[in-house]
C-alpha cells in the first residue's frame, strides 16, 4: 500500500512532450551522427508505434491536442520530400544499388508514417499527399531507364498505393469526387501492368520474391471495386471502359463494379421515362 501510494498518474504534458519528441526524431531528415547511424530514428519511431498501442488514457488526449497534429504533419511533410530527392536520383545515379536502397528506406518511412496517421485519424493527410505525386512517382518508375528493374520498389508502391485505396474506397477518408477519380485513373493502369509482369517473371524465377500475393490482389481489387461505385456515373462509365479496352482484363475484376453502373443507369433511365410519362399525361389532361 506504501508503494501503491506513492504511484502517480501520468502527466499529460509529460506524455505530450515524450510523443512530440519522438515524431521529430522519427521523421527527421537529417542524417544522424556517429555512432547511433539509423537506430535512433527506428527507435523513436518503435516508440510511437508503442506509445499509439497502449492503452494510456493519456493518448488519446495527446493525439487530439493541435501541436501533435502539426508536427505529425510536418513529419509527413519531411519524409515525402525526402522521398521526392531520393525519387530523382533515380535516373541520375551511377551507384543503382546504393541509390535503391535510400529510396527503399524513405518509402519504407512513407509506409510507417502511413500506419502512424492512420491511427490518429490524420490518414487524410497522407492521401492528399501520396495523390498529389502520383504522377511523378508513375513518371520515374515507367521510364526506359528502370524499366526491367527495382521490381521490389515497384512491389512497393503497389503495396502502399492499396493502403491509399483502401482508406478511401470503404470511406475512412472523404475526398472528393475529382481526387477520387484522379486517384483510380492515375494507379489503375499501373497496378494492371505490373501485375502480370511480377507474374511472369515470378513464374520464370524460383522463389522470386516480388509476386503480388493472393491477399495484396484481393485487397486492392476489393477496394477499387467499392471506390469506383461511389464515383458519379460518367466517370464510373470512363473508368469501365478503359478497363474492357485494355489488355488485362483479368486483374482487377471489375465486373462487379460493371453490373452496379448497369443496374444503376438502367434504373436512373427508367425512372426518367416514368418521369417524362407522368409529365405528358398530365399535360394532356389539362
């Protein structure tokens, strides 16, 4: 009972600041000095991870309070940039390898402020992000220069793009519809061409590592299909039918979403001739 009493609860400010200081380190872009190399800012970033997980009632507190959610979002701001530079080098390295793996780790940070955000019900911000360099992102990776190469990075990026997808097709980020569209119009065709090469390659190479697994497809299938039968019929209309014209067919089925826009226009057309009717009738009667 002594020791018990002498037991005190958290202090929020305490908490805060214990948090603030974590996101700094774990989002930092300056390279850490000797000896710590990485391991400072993979500690700090096990740390928020920890500290989003337990069940301190303090947290919930913390992640709510406005100078958390600033720096949170500098953080995004930080390592999306880092990953902009990396991106560039890309195409000017001499050293691919050692360039890969900077770009490697940066995406690898975007991967885990992602989960982080989406935890403290910041995921939009990381959407409106990921949507507004997609085009570059595309713009490197298809380029003749990487073009039979970076398989994993570009596994990557698929990967990270269905988290995008997911957050927004069963609606725990609002967007509107434009970004919506801009979104499955940019990473569509590009989920659809690296599938069936990863495959062919996978099928050539034992134990390649870089297929799109069974869940990955699934997942992101799944969450186009709900995307794209939020969006307004037009663009719904566009979508379906560069999707029919295309090549793969197969992957991602979007029958489904096909059927919702058949259903959908058939009964839209119906009710208006029903309208039209009704409104003819009553004109003769008067």
């Amino acid at each position: 009972m002594p020791i018990l009493a002498r037991v005190q609860p958290v202090d929020f400010s305490g908490t805060k600041n214990v948090f603030l200081s974590a996101i700094r380190f774990a989002t930092s872009i300056v390279s850490p000095s000797p000896p710590f190399g990485d391991e400072l800012k993979t500690s700090a970033q096990e740390q928020v991870e920890y500290m989003l997980g337990d069940d301190d009632e303090e947290i919930p507190l913390v992640i709510a309070d406005e100078e958390v959610k600033s720096e949170s979002k500098k953080g995004l701001a930080n390592i999306c940039s880092l990953f902009d530079k990396e991106l560039s080098c890309l195409l000017s390295q001499a050293d691919e390898e050692a360039t890969e793996k900077r770009v490697m780790q940066s995406l690898s940070d975007l991967g885990w402020i992602c989960n982080i955000l989406s935890k403290m019900d910041l995921m939009k911000e990381f959407v409106d992000q990921w949507i507004d360099f997609s085009n570059r992102v595309i713009g490197v990776m298809e380029d003749k220069v990487l073009k039979s190469s970076m398989w994993g990075l570009k596994l990557k990026l698929v990967e990270l793009t269905g988290k995008v997808l997911d957050a927004v097709g069963y609606g725990n980020v609002i967007i509107p519809a434009a970004r919506r569209v801009e979104l499955v119009k940019t990473w569509l065709p590009y989920i659809r061409q690296m599938k069936p090469v990863l495959d062919s390659i996978g099928n050539e190479e034992t134990g390649y590592p870089y297929k799109m697994d069974e869940d990955l497809c699934q997942n992101i299938e799944g969450a186009i299909v709900a995307l794209l039968s939020a969006l307004p019929s037009n663009d719904q209309a566009d979508i379906l039918a560069d999707w029919m014209n295309g090549e793969q067919v197969k992957y991602p089925d979007l029958s489904e979403a096909f059927e919702i826009w058949c259903y959908r226009t058939k009964s839209a057309k119906r009710r208006l001739v029903e309208g039209l009717d009704r409104v003819g009738k009553a004109t003769v009667s008067l």
